[in-house]
C-alpha cells in the first residue's frame, strides 16, 4: 500500500491542471482512467490524500517547544551562524515577510503552487473530483460510502488546517474572514472571495459527520493508510474542542474507544525502540502526511519545556536522544520517505479530559489524566488534583509532552489566548543575542497570506500580520 501511495501520485498532478470532468475523459500518462469505486479509492491516494511531504512544517519554527541552542550552557556553534538557522529565522522570529522571503534574502513561493496555501488547496480538489464522480463508479453502495467518507474527512482536515493557519481562532472571532471555501473540482474564472472562520468550521463539521455516518456502518480497516471511523471521531472531538463544544466534543472521543480505541503501556520501551508514531503501535488509528519538525539534528526542545518531563517518561527516553555534549534533540518523528503523521487515541483521551474539565466533570477529567500517565511514566501514582484551574493546566501541560513536534502546539496556543512568547536568536558567533517577542494576542496567530496567492486571487484580504512592519530584537 506504502507503495502504491507514492505511484499513484502521477495522477494527482493532472487534477490541479483542469477540470475532473476533462480529467476523467482523457486518459493519464500510466493509462488508468477511475472508472469503479476501487479506482476512486486509489486515485484518492495519490489526489487527495498527503505523501510524505507536509506544507506547514515551518510551524514547527514559530512555537514554544523549540530553541536554537541559545538557552543550553554548551558550546551554540553547532547552531549559531549556520545556513539552517540563517535560513529559518524570519520564522523563528514571526517576522512579517515570511510567506515571501527565507532567511537568507531569496524570493520563496513566486510559484503559487509551492506554497502551504495552495498546496492544501490542491488536496483538497483531489477531493472534490472523486466526491463529484464516486457515485456514477462502478461497485457496491458500501464501496461507493467509504470512498467518499474518506474524501469528505480528508477535505474537512485540509480546510481544519487552513482556518488555523490564516484565520483567527474560532473562540476569539468566528465572525472574521478566513479562507476561501472551494467544494467542486473546476477551475474558475472568477475570484474567490473568502468565507468566515465559522463558515469553514461548518463545512468542516459537516464533512466529518457525513463521513462518520456514511463509513459507520462498515467494517474498520486499519493498516492500510486510509482514514478510518475511529481517526474521523478523534478529528470530530479536536474540532468541537477548538469550538469549544465541550459536550460534542467528549461524545465524539468516547465514539473512539466504542470503535475498539485503545492505550498502549509505553513504560516498558527503551530509547531503542524507534518511533511509535506507525502503525506498530496500537494507539494508532491513521498514519498520513510528511515529516512536521524538519531537522530533528539541528533544532532542540526550549530547556523550560523539556524540563516538564519527567524522566521515567517512556515519551522522553524514546523521543529524544542525547548527544554526547549533554544536549537532548527531538528524534521522535520518523524520517527519510517514512509518512510521518498519526492519529491515535490518545488525543481523544486528552481531547475529552479537556472537555470535561470545562464541563466540570472533574472526576472523568481526572481518571483519564492519571490512566494516561500510567501508560506512558514508569512507576507513576495517581495524583489527585480539585482545583479546576490546576486540572486544566495539568490536561493541557500533558498535551504538549504526548504531541510535541506534531503541529499541534502553535493550533493549541491560538486557543488557549494567543499567549506572549519569547525567541532568543544569534545570527552569528560573536554578534549580539536578540531576544524576539510574539506579543499577547499577536496578529501573526494568524499567518499572512504569500503575495503570490493574493495576485492570484484578488478576492484575498491580506491579514493584518502581513502588513507589519519588521520585528525587531531587542
């Protein structure tokens, strides 16, 4: 299956270039026109579902999880200076021109086409072409159903994904502009204007729950790199927790442990047991996309954050690894062509703990807290925590340690209040150590839109973060 994702992929390209109905009616360069359900199913691979890239593995740059040596007493020269750091800075440094220009003054994304933005955009009319033919294919309505649940789940998470990149948090102003939504496969010839942050949440709701109760019904296939009906309630309860419908939200994590969910002990893995982000780990339920943290060699964990740790935490002996000068690297994340990505249920265990909390639910809040850490911290006692506050912060604190480095850190900060943050940067041994800041409720929560997509589509507003003026270091 791995290898028919990337073969596949030289369908998908034609799918950007015109029309699904031109597409449909010529044949590809490999001779493969989709005719039954089982075609759809494998055009989706290449059209719809991510290979083992990720367009917004530059979030990775922009958290709190992340430091260029500067906070460790060691030598920073393996850092400090190089292209890679030089490179990266306008992110690191949440500098106004970074969907335009790297860090080392070169022209990025004159091409549309390489930029997060449309390559999010391309998924999604991958999509929307097997959406708008699957029911005309050959094969059974059970076939037929799990096509297109698949192609609503996948397009609902690209449109997820671009609402936190470039709209405003849902629990801050549902009201403003967001992305356009675009839901067939032409091309047009007119602009698109951009919908509201609580439209496209809608439209991601709905996707989600139409494929939940079109793929339901069906036996679940897991292993096979397709989105399945436990992986499409984890996304359903991260989506109502973000909207912060509390009681949605743990009704849809508890559909995952209904469909067979489980948590894996971890205690008893070593820092030789590779990732457990594949599908040899049973918490997984879905493995897509590409690596999120480029350079796992290069960047390490902010010391303030790997401090959290502790360190019978099955999580830090196998995701990260120490070098021989006393500095511990992120190295949890698989590598080379490996698809990076998971959903797994331990989110819906912290995704309904969170929900719970805010519904005052103390008790379920708590016992999924502590049989979380039981499974991942050797030796660990249960704790008991009343204060409301407290648990909140120890839910969320627990967050960050099960998913760092996998995109959902700078998501979560957008909804927790668009929090100050602070980056230390040396751009070269023996300058002077600037320290950056991403002011409370900053405008660049919300990224600025690359100038080529805007002369693209005029209907594009640019974000406020776009229009600022160079961060300076203080």
């Amino acid at each position: 299956m791995k290898l028919k994702l990337f073969l596949i992929t030289g369908i998908a390209g034609l799918l950007t270039l015109s029309s699904c109905s031109k597409f449909l009616e010529e044949k590809s360069q490999s001779e493969v026109i989709p005719k039954t359900a089982i075609d759809f199913r494998e055009l989706l691979i290449g059209s719809g579902y991510m290979d083992n890239s990720e367009p917004m593995s530059f979030l990775y740059f922009m958290d709190d999880d992340v430091d260029f040596f500067l906070e460790y007493d060691n030598d920073p020269s393996n850092v400090v200076g190089t292209y890679d750091a030089q490179l990266n800075y306008l992110w690191y440094t949440w500098q106004p021109k970074l969907a335009d220009r790297n860090g080392v003054g070169e022209l990025i994304a004159e091409d549309p086409s390489a930029t997060a933005y449309a390559q999010y955009y391309a998924r999604i009319m991958g999509c929307n072409a097997v959406l708008e033919n699957i029911d005309k294919s050959i094969g059974t309505q059970q076939e037929k159903d799990r096509v297109k649940g698949e192609a609503l789940a996948v397009r609902a998470m690209y449109y997820f994904r671009l609402a936190n990149l470039y709209g405003e948090p849902y629990n801050h102003n549902p009201q403003s502009l967001c992305v356009p939504l675009k839901l067939t496969s032409g091309i047009v010839s007119t602009t698109l204007e951009q919908a509201t942050v609580a439209d496209v949440y809608a439209v991601v709701v709905h996707d989600l729950q139409e494929a939940s109760s079109l793929m339901d019904p069906l036996p679940i296939m897991r292993r096979d790199y397709h989105i399945n009906q436990p992986a499409i309630h984890i996304l359903l309860s991260r989506v109502f927790l973000y909207m912060e419908k509390w009681k949605e939200s743990v009704a849809e994590a508890n559909m995952v442990f209904e469909q067979g969910g489980k948590l894996v002990d971890m205690t008893t893995l070593d820092e030789h047991s590779g990732t457990w982000l594949t599908y040899n780990n049973a918490e997984v339920e879905w493995v897509f996309g590409g690596n999120t943290q480029p350079n796992q060699s290069t960047y390490v964990p902010a010391v303030k954050f790997l401090s959290t740790f502790d360190r019978k935490d099955a999580r830090f002996r196998v995701g990260f690894s120490l070098l021989n000068t006393g500095v511990s690297l992120a190295s949890k994340l698989p590598t080379g062509a490996e698809l990076a990505q998971t959903l797994r249920s331990s989110e819906a265990v912290l995704n309904r703990a969170e929900a719970s909390v805010q519904l005052d639910d103390l008790g379920t809040a708590l016992k999924d807290l502590n049989d979380l850490r039981r499974k991942r911290i050797e030796g660990y006692v249960d704790e008991v925590i009343n204060d409301k506050a407290a648990l909140l912060q120890a839910v969320r604190d627990e967050r960050r340690k099960e998913f760092c480095y996998e995109c959902f850190r700078w998501f979560d900060l957008r909804r927790y209040g668009m929090p100050e943050i602070s980056h230390r940067y040396q751009h070269d041994l023996g300058e002077s150590v600037l320290q950056y800041k991403l002011a409370q409720g900053d405008a660049m929560y919300a990224l600025p839109f690359p100038t080529s997509v805007i002369l693209r589509n005029p209907g594009l507003k640019q974000n406020p973060s776009g229009q600022a003026p160079d961060r300076i270091g203080q």
